[in-house]
C-alpha cells in the first residue's frame, strides 16, 4: 500500500473540517475522490502534503508515518501534489517553474532529460520556456501546473481539481495525460468535480461529504450507484 | 571650484550614498518579499557589522580580515534574529511581526549602548587608504570610489545568483507563491535563513562604507538608515530586487541633490525631506517608480 | 445587575481613588508623586494609543510625534517672559509676554495636536498596515527633525527648559480619569461598534454604510487630542522638553503597554500602564545599583518578544473590567 490514512482529523482554529477520514491507494492505482464544494477533498490533500497538520488520525506512506514532516521532505519522500487553481509562480518563467519542480533532486542530467519529457507531455509549453508563468493561458498554466508536480518524480501524484474552469477540449487533453501516466505505472490520487470524466479514468473512488468518507467502491460500482448518479453525475 | 567640478564630485557623492542604500535595501526588499516582514533591525546590522570591524582590529587583527570578520558577524546575527525573534511567529498578523522588530531595534541598541557605551567612536580604520584620487583636474573621495565599485560587482553577483542559482530561483518563488512554493518541495527555512544571511551580510558592508563615510559609530546609527533604506524599496516598488537598486540611487541622488541646492540653513531638514518624499510616493504611486505589483501580489 | 447599582459601586471606586491621590499629594515624598504623575501620563497615552491601534486597527508608530506636539506647545506657552524673549525670536511678538496656566496650555496642546493629526491623517490613513505604520513612523521623525531645526520655535537642540512644574497629581490623575472615560464611552457608542466593524472588515463595514475614512479619521484625531495632553502635562512635570525625549524609546514603550496589557481592551491598557511604570521605577532602582544603564529598556524588549509570541493577545485581549465580573470573584452588596 502506497498511501493509508487513517482516522483523519483537521480543524481549522476550532472549526472541524474533516471529522475522520480514513481511506488508502494501492500502487499503480488511479484512487478518485469525489464531493462537492467544501466537503473537505483540498483539506484532506493539504494535509497529506504537509501544509495542515492533522489534529487526530495518521497518515503512512509506505508504511512510514509522514504527518509530523514538512512539506518539503515529503515532495523528497515521493509525493506530490498539484494544488488546485494551478498556483504556478507567475512571476517565473515556465523552465524556471519547471526547474523548481525538481528543487529536492541533485540529478542534474536526469533533471534536464526530465523537462524534455515534460515538453513531449505538453508540447504546448514547448515554445514558451521563456516566456514568464503568468503570461500563459489558463489550460497552458494547468499543464504547466502538472508538469511541475511531474518534475519531482514523485512516487504518488495528487491532482486536486485538474480540469476546473478549463475549455471541453483541454479537458480532453489533461485527462489524456493522466492517461498516459497511468498506463505508464504513476499512481495517482485525483480530487475532481467532474466525477464523471474521473470515474472514468479511475480504478476505484471514495465519496466524501461535510468531512466524512460516505461511500466507497470500484468506479464501475460507484457508478451505477443511484446515490452517487443523483448527487454527481447529473442523474 | 568650478561649478561642474563641484557638480561631478556631488554626482560622485551621490552615487556612493545611492550604493549604500542600495546594499541595506536589497537585504530589507528580500526578506520582505518572501515574509512581508519589515525588518527594521535591519539597520542594527550595519550597526553591529562597524562594531565588530572595529574591535577586531583594535584587538589587532589585520585590517581586511578584520573586515572580513565584521561582516561574517553582521550575517551570522542575521540568522540568529530571524531564528529567535521571527521564526516563532511565522504566520502571525503582519502589524505583530513589524512591532517585534521595532523591539527588536530596542534589544539590540540598547545592547550596543551597554556593551560599547553610548558615546560616538572614531572609525577610521580605512584612513589609510589615500583620501582623494586625483582624475585629471577632479578630486575623488577614494573611500567614495570604493564604495561605488565595490557595490557594483556585488549587484551583479546578486543579479547572477538571483537570476541563475537554484536558491534564487527558489527565492523568487517563494515570494511569488509561499504554498505553491512549498508544494513543490522548496526548503522554506533555508531559503528564509539564506536571505536573512545575505541581507545581513550586504548590511554588515554598508555599515562598513557608511562608517567610513561617516568616520564615526554609536549605538543607534543604524535606525535612520533602515527607514531610509523603506523609502528607497517604497520608491522602487517593495519587494523587487532591482527595484531596491534603483531606489536606493534614486534616494542617494535625491538627498545629495537636495542638500547641495538648498541654503545651508535647511540642511538639517534633510531627513524630513526624505519621509515627505515617502509620504508623497505612497499616496501617488504605491506601486513605486518601477511599477511592479508587488503590494498586491502577495496574499 | 442593575445600572444604577452599577454607576453607584463606579462613583465609590472613583472616590476611593481621588482619596488615595489626596493622601499621596498630602503626605507621599516627592519620588511617590513623580512615579504617580507618570503612571497617570503613561495611563492616558496608552489608552489613547489604544483607540487608534487597538480598537481602531490603525498601525501608527507615530503616536509619540503627537505628544511632542503637544509638550512644545504647552512649553511655549508656559515658557517665563523673559526666556520667552531671550529663545524664541521666531514667535510672533505679542506671544513674547504671555504665560498662560496649565489648563490653557493643556487644551492647547490637544487642539494642536488634534488639528496636527486630522491634516496628517486625511493623508496617511489612505495607506494600510505597514505602510500606514511606516508612513508613522516617517511623521514622527518629521517631527523630530523639525523641533531640532526651528531654533527659533523650539531652541533646537538645547530644548526649552526651566518649565514651571505646574503639573501636580490633581491634573494627571483627572485627565486621566477624562480620558479613560471618554474612551470607554465611544467604544461602547455607535462609534466604537463602527470602528471595531472596520478593523475587523474594512469592505464589508463600508457595505453596510459605515464611512470608513471618516471613523477612522475621528479615531486618530481625538487618540492625538489626549495624547497631546499627555504631553502638555509631561512638559510641566518634567520641566524640560527636548527633540529626543520623544522619540523611539518612548513610543515603544507605549506600543508595548498596549500589547501587553490587550489591543482593543481599555481595561488592559490601563492595567498595563500601571504595572509597567511600578517595573520600570523598580528596574531603574536596579540599573542604578549594578550601573548598567539601559538594561531595562532590554528586559522589557524581551518580556514583549516573549508576551507576542506567547500570548499575543495581552493580558486581557479585548475584554473589558465589569462591575459583575467583579461580583462573582468578591461577594459586592
């Protein structure tokens, strides 16, 4: 088992927002998590990254527990997580944000290989690596977003919310990727609104509401559930 | 004197007054940008920089490793403030952080005034080198050259380091972004603490240049600097680098300028003139001269 | 409990306490006096610091400039004759023979100061946060530049002294209680509600009709009027006024009774200032004993590190002392 969270607890001051969560990613799966607005799917990623800690409950990655580190040594440990509303450094420009997605590695050789295989992802961002983050489209900014994350290697990719607010057709594109990533053994952990362009891709899938584990199940299952058909595919 | 002779070396003055501020501004603009922390013990730096110069070379050290030293000092206080006064509050309101290192100012001076004592030293440790070079029929400060060549390979070392190293591509993330920055695995305490460093030790430089100038020290020498040193960021744009540069010339040429036109009768306002012209920037232009965003691109 | 039982066990307390200060005019020595006028000095800066930063949310580091306005005004005004004539030629003639008493000199003070503050703060209270705190700050260094450059006004450097030590325990400890009041009635006012409604949510107070600029500006303006008091009283307490007297020191000081005692809390301040001028007249004691000089002004540097980073919301955050709180601890008829 790549990532087992167990019990898990997060207050915002005295506010609770995620009143235990429990759920786990084997390796090579692609694991979605679905709910709507505020149900608690960015808290439960920030806190696995290292941003929040958690009140209760325990995070293992590898068999080892990850939620007293910073969020650096955990990018190092092999996760990543691609934020929601992309959050590339604007004021950089797409190589040096690309670079900075790999600020935990000392591969130079293999660092540089690596953004040849980024471009080859998102052959967009080809022609830009001049060109300062903040000055690209917002579906170029998401892949930019991703390629980042992608430049740590990471053992476990999180994507939280990849497709908002972006074209049908650069839909397409991300969810392509994803994809390729998954068919090429990255295991991923996807956080999306579009519960059905990520039922789709996924293996299996947990429901979340106001801070709790609601449902679980292989995709297939989740989606022939009349619940979950009702609530997130649009009936 | 002929006037354009007077004019030249006043432009002189003015550039290495502009190089100081510049070097105590980039320390402040980079530790603002990333933690939106105005340090204004930063100016004790340059304080405890001259100190340190000066009593290792009263004990008998050799001038430039003296220097050396002093400067190596100034950063490695650096550090030590960020670790024990700003460190512990990471996160906490802004209007905190800025009142704590006004504490800060009043530690540290009043440290000074017990360990060095209160009254004005002689710093003339550079009097050795020849006063003035003569170019042509021109007179110049060497102490003034100095400080104008010195600061400008160092701003080009930082431009380098900035631009290229994979620390100051870190920095600039940071302040661009502190979670993104983060997500991606940056180490933020060695950033801070390489920025607290660096600036420390540019301030730890200037410090040595301004007392040198000066040709004396106290205790509270470094406060009027550092808020100076607010108005050259604010004029060029808090938080960018280059910004710093340029605003630090700016003030050091519109301070020299403004004491050189006046009657002599208004030079001791030269400090008001210097928080009228903040005032007036703040209210006209808060972006600064350069206009970057920088007010409105961090949260 | 009742209102009028409330206002009553309040007319009791303030007699018990003009008590104590009848006693201490009659019989204390004159070290107890001095402490006590500058507890009551202290009292009414940091409450008035406290309705523009606390309560009000403005960051000024500027607040001192105020009561030195107000110290070289009562100064001037309290000047003898005959100096008067000898220092400051820069004044207009017929002021040469006037000697006003301290009242006169007092309200003054304020006016000036207030009037100092509603030109300064139509243009500084445009800025936020640091940038409101720097810009301050930039005032307060204005203000001193110029009472070290106007020799004519202010004497420059030298200062003005041989002030006539009008001030007594009767003046500080009546301002005092004026300012306390005063504070404590336009928080609980409409005004107050408008002021805490804008530090808390600039835009949103702004949306439900609250002029913003102007609360803010009537919260700097009458912070200044009492503080500029304070300074008419200090400059007659102490005899002497000079540009350095008021500067960082003191408005640290002052920053760090606010914080300690609770930004927001009239109360607090008030506690705050109490306490802290007994430590400082203690740690003087002590700094004289062992002659290291300026060691107080170190440890209370770091009890205020250690208080912002502890508890960073002072001793009593923005409570405020009630007669009914009072009741559950000590059984009041």
């Amino acid at each position: 088992m790549i990532l087992q969270v167990t019990d898990l607890e997060v207050f915002y001051g005295n506010i609770q927002a995620l009143h235990g969560i429990s759920f786990n990613v084997e390796e090579g799966e692609t694991v979605t998590i679905i709910g709507s607005n505020g149900a608690g799917k960015s808290t439960t990623l920030l806190t696995i990254a290292g941003l929040l800690k958690p009140g209760k409950g325990e995070i293992k990655y590898l068999g080892t527990s990850t939620k007293t580190l910073p969020a650096d040594r955990i990018v190092r440990r092999g996760i990543s997580l691609c934020p929601e509303g992309r959050r590339i450094f604007s004021s950089l420009t797409v190589y040096e944000n690309l670079i900075m997605g790999a600020v935990q590695r000392r591969d130079r050789k293999k660092i540089r290989a690596d953004v040849k295989w980024v471009l080859s992802l998102f052959p967009d961002l080809n022609s830009r690596l001049d060109q300062a983050g903040g000055t690209l489209s917002g579906g170029q900014q998401q892949m930019l977003a991703i390629g980042r994350s992608l430049m740590s290697r990471p053992k476990l990719l999180i994507l939280d919310e990849p497709s908002l607010g972006l074209a049908p057709v650069l839909v397409n594109q991300i969810f392509n990727v994803i994809a390729t990533l998954k068919n090429d053994g990255t295991t991923v952990l996807l956080v999306e609104q579009n519960a059905r362009r990520a039922l789709e891709i996924a293996d299996r899938g947990y429901v979340i509401e106001t801070g709790r584990i609601t449902m679980e199940g292989s995709s297939t299952f989740l989606k022939s559930n009349d619940q979950v058909k009702s609530a997130y595919l649009g009936g | 004197m002929s006037s354009t002779a007077y004019f030249f070396q006043q432009f002189i003055n003015a550039l290495s007054l502009g190089s100081i501020y510049a070097l105590v501004t980039i320390g402040l603009a980079m530790v603002f940008s990333i933690l939106r922390l105005i340090n204004f013990a930063h100016g004790d730096l340059m304080m405890i920089g001259s100190y340190a110069i000066l009593m290792l070379f009263n004990a008998g050290l050799p001038v430039w490793t003296a220097i050396l030293a002093g400067v190596a000092i100034s950063g490695i206080t650096g550090i030590i403030m960020e670790r024990l006064c700003y460190r512990p509050l990471r996160g906490s309101a802004e209007m905190n952080t800025l009142l704590t290192s006004f504490a800060v100012v009043v530690l540290l001076e009043n440290g000074a005034v017990l360990f060095f004592g209160p009254n004005t030293q002689p710093f003339g440790i550079l009097n050795f080198i020849q006063p003035t070079l003569a170019v042509g029929s021109l007179l110049i400060s060497k102490i003034d050259a100095i400080t104008v060549v010195l600061t400008l390979a160092i701003l080009i070392l930082t431009a380098l380091f900035i631009k290229k190293t994979t620390l100051g591509i870190s920095m600039r993330a940071v302040a661009d972004d502190l979670t993104a920055s983060q997500l991606v695995g940056i180490p933020l305490n060695r950033v801070i603490v390489s920025a607290f460093f660096i600036g420390s030790l540019f301030a730890g430089l200037a410090g040595l240049l301004w007392s040198a100038r000066a040709g004396k020290i106290f205790p509270l020498m470094g406060f009027i600097p550092v808020v100076k040193a607010f108005v050259a960021a604010v004029i060029g744009g808090f938080g960018s680098i280059p910004g710093a540069v340029i605003g630090g010339y700016v003030l050091g040429f519109a301070e020299v300028f403004f004491v050189a036109l006046l009657p002599p009768d208004f030079q001791g306002y030269r400090d008001a003139f210097v928080f009228v012209l903040l005032i007036i920037i703040l209210l006209v232009r808060p972006q600064g001269i350069l206009g970057a965003k920088a007010m409105e691109r961090r949260i | 409990m009742h209102s009028g039982r409330q206002a009553g066990y309040t007319f009791m307390a303030l007699g018990l306490f003009f008590l104590g200060i009848y006693l201490l005019s009659a019989y204390g020595n004159h070290y107890y006096q001095r402490v006590g006028n500058l507890m009551m000095i202290y009292v009414i800066l940091t409450v008035s610091l406290n309705l523009s930063s606390g309560i009000m949310g403005i960051s000024s580091l500027g607040q001192i400039g105020f009561m030195a306005i107000g110290a070289y005004v009562a100064a001037i005004l309290t000047l003898p004759p005959g100096l008067k004539e000898r220092w400051l030629t820069g004044l207009p003639h017929w002021m040469h023979s006037i000697q006003t008493g301290l009242l006169p000199a007092m309200l003054l003070a304020g006016l000036l100061a207030a009037v100092v503050a509603f030109l300064v703060g139509i243009v500084i209270l445009r800025l936020q946060g640091v940038f409101a705190a720097v810009a301050t700050l930039g005032f307060l260094i204005i203000v001193k530049v110029i009472a070290e450059n106007w020799m004519t006004v202010t004497r420059g450097g030298r200062g003005l002294s041989a002030l006539p030590a009008y001030t007594n325990l009767w003046w500080t400890s009546t301002a005092a209680v004026v300012t306390i009041y005063a504070v404590w009635r336009i928080l609980k006012s409409p005004h107050g509600r408008s002021m805490i409604a804008v530090r808390e949510h600039d835009l949103a107070a702004q949306s439900v009709g609250i002029n913003a600029p102007k609360i803010r500006l009537l919260a700097f303006v009458i912070s200044a009027f009492f503080t500029g008091i304070a300074g008419a009283l200090w400059a007659n307490l102490i005899g002497v006024v000079s540009p350095g007297s008021f500067y960082l020191w003191l408005t640290l000081l002052i920053i760090i009774m606010m914080v300690v005692g609770g930004m927001g809390s009239v109360t607090g301040s008030v506690i705050s200032a109490v306490g802290f001028t007994i430590l400082l007249e203690l740690l003087r004691g002590f700094e004289n004993k062992i002659a290291m000089y300026g060691i107080s002004y170190i440890i209370f540097a770091v009890v205020f590190l250690l208080m912002i980073i502890f508890r960073p919301e002072g001793i009593m955050g923005d409570r405020e002392f009630s007669w009914r709180n009072v009741r559950r601890i000590i059984p009041l008829p």
